[in-house]
C-alpha cells in the first residue's frame, strides 16, 4: 500500500497566496504520512481576466509559485504531482502544464494540457481556453511511488484515446487534476472518472478546484480517488477546500488485470473497417 494525499483547493488570483496553500497542504500530506501528494489544475492561479493574469504567467524557470513548490518538496523529501500551472512557452505561447516534482525538488516529468476546453454551455457559460492557451502534443507518463503514473488535466477526461494510450503503458495510476465546472461536473465528473479508471484497469486521481473563486467562477470540487474496478475510494465533497489522505493498492491493480485483462486483450481498429 502506499498512501497519497489529495488536496482540494479554492485558488485565486494572488499566485503568493496559492503558493502558501500549497505549501500548507504539502506539510499537511507529510504530517498524514503521505508519499505523494496531488492538486488541481491551475494550483498557481486561477484567474479568467487573462489581461490582469498576464504579469503573471512567466517561464516555468521563472515561476514563484513552482519554485516554492519545489522547494517545499525538497524540506520535505516528498513527492508532489502539482496538477497544472499556466506558464509562458519559449515561443511565447501559454501552456497549462502539469509538473510532477520529486521528493528532492527536481521535475520529474512535465505535461501540457493537449484537449482545449472551448465550450459554450446551456448555463450561459462559455470557455475558449485554446484563445490563450496552446495545446501539447505529448503523452506523458513517470515512474513514481504508486509505479508508472500517467498525467493528464481536465477537460483531456472527456478524450479515451489519450487514456487508452496511457492504457497501453501500463499505468498503474493516471493524475486528472481539474476545475471543473458545476454543471459539467454535476452530469459527468464521477461518470467519466469511473469510465476511464475501469478502461486504463489504473487508479484514477483527480484533485479538484471548489467553491467560489475570486475571479468570479464557480467549481465543482469532489476530488476523487477511484480504483481499477471504477469503485470510488475517495470522495471530498463539493463544499470545502482540504487534504485527504487514500492508500493505493498494488495488489488491486493486479487483481482487477487478472480478472478482466482488457489491456491484453484489445486490438487495434483498422481504419478501413471504419465506415
């Protein structure tokens, strides 16, 4: 067994003041015994007037908030799956990349976000995270504690063919940390989690933004921890921001493998079947 946290964060506009949370909850995870801990996506800012969050999307080398996660890591020698932060790109593009932080402070693998959520919902809200952001091109999966991890963020959950790829390298857990929309989140959050957590046969861990946020946005919250079978193990409500703490299971992975070996099994569809 070995026991991850998970924070659940209500971030806002003041990158300093995220990067306090996050170093309070990597102290938490160390205190609950943890050896990894997971948060959201956008950990370092959330912020939808992108004008007044321009200062403060820099280089990753450049980053207050990573450099204090980093090196909170390192005091603490555990490892950190900081789910998302917006960073400029030496093209000058922006990335919402994931960053997987060792317990000695180094980056231990780097994600950007490759599905865009452009949206336009029946609640009046609209999304077009590609008129800012760029997307990335790469699957990416770790060696860590849990075994092989795969990364992803957010909106990327509504897209198999990305966890069918991290399916094909056998991850034993994959990250899907998130700001998920109310109402999105109310029809499809636990759904989708449960679906892609049964196709990988891996754990399945989504660190959440709740609440009311500064910027004026709401969201959704229940960070979840789902097992291979697609049973919840972790479930931290919509209400408040917080650490929690679940064991993840070697033996279940391979236990739910041996019994339904759907990653052996499955079997590439020609395109010219398709029609």
């Amino acid at each position: 067994m070995t026991r991850i946290a998970v924070f659940q964060m209500t971030a806002g506009i003041d990158p300093a003041a995220n990067a306090a949370m996050l170093e309070y909850a990597i102290g938490q995870a160390v205190e609950g015994g943890a050896a990894m801990l997971f948060t959201p996506e956008m950990s370092g800012l959330l912020d939808r007037n992108r004008k007044r969050a321009a200062s403060h999307i820099v280089a990753e080398a450049d980053n207050p908030v990573l450099a204090r996660a980093r090196a909170a890591a390192a005091r603490h020698g555990i490892w950190v799956a900081l789910g998302s932060l917006a960073v400029a790109r030496e093209d000058g593009a922006w990335a919402n990349r994931s960053l997987l932080i060792g317990p000695d402070g180094s980056i231990a693998a780097r994600y950007d976000k490759i599905h865009m959520f452009d949206v336009e919902l029946a609640s009046g809200e609209t999304w077009k995270e590609s008129s800012a952001y760029s997307p990335g091109e790469q699957v990416v999966s770790a060696d860590t504690p849990l075994g092989k991890l795969g990364l992803a963020i957010c909106y990327d959950v509504r897209f198999p063919a990305l966890f069918g790829a991290l399916g094909d390298r056998a991850c034993d857990a994959i990250a899907v940390p998130a700001a998920f929309t109310v109402p999105t989140g109310k029809a499809h959050w636990h759904l989708m989690l449960r679906a892609r957590a049964v196709e990988a046969s891996a754990y399945v861990i989504a660190a959440a933004q709740v609440g009311s946020h500064e910027d004026g946005r709401q969201t959704f919250g229940h960070s979840l921890v789902v097992d291979p079978w697609g049973e919840v193990v972790l479930d931290m409500g919509g209400e408040e921001a917080g650490v929690a703490f679940a064991e993840i299971d070697p033996g279940r992975i391979a236990e739910v493998r041996a019994q339904l070996p759907s990653l052996a099994n499955r079997r590439a569809i020609p395109r010219s079947s398709m029609t």
